[in-house]
C-alpha cells in the first residue's frame, strides 16, 4: 500500500474488514514527507491469517484521510 505525505507528520493506516471492525493497525507513527510502503501480510493484530475477501485500507494524517478497497485473495 503506498501513500505520500507532503510533510512530516502522524499517519495511522488501518485495515478493516466489510463490517467496519478493525482487523489491523500497519502504521501509527510519526514519519517524513516522502512516499512510503506498508505491506500487509494477510494477518490480523494477533497474527491470525484472516479470510479472503474485500477489506478496507484507511489512510489518516493532520488534514486528510483517503480509503481504499483491497481484495486479499488466497
């Protein structure tokens, strides 16, 4: 999943399932204006494999927030 910041700043980016619950946090942190990478491997938090599906991706930093459908396909 890449995503570009234009300044330094927070970003959370969230994986939830098709029923809103949050399956896994790839990032919670500070970090540079740059474009950057997160992989999501197809687990949840406590490292259980979750099923295939849609899922969706969601983005947040100071001032903008963006969401996309990603299909984990097994």
């Amino acid at each position: 999943l890449r995503f570009t910041l234009p300044r330094t700043g927070h970003v959370s980016l969230k994986v939830y399932d098709a029923a809103g619950r949050l399956v896994r946090t790839l990032v919670d942190e500070v970090r540079p204006a740059a474009e950057h990478v997160a992989t999501w491997d197809g687990r949840d938090d406590a490292g259980a494999t979750v099923a295939a599906g849609v899922y969706l991706c969601q983005v947040q930093t100071p001032g903008a927030s963006d969401a996309r459908r990603v299909v984990l396909v097994k």
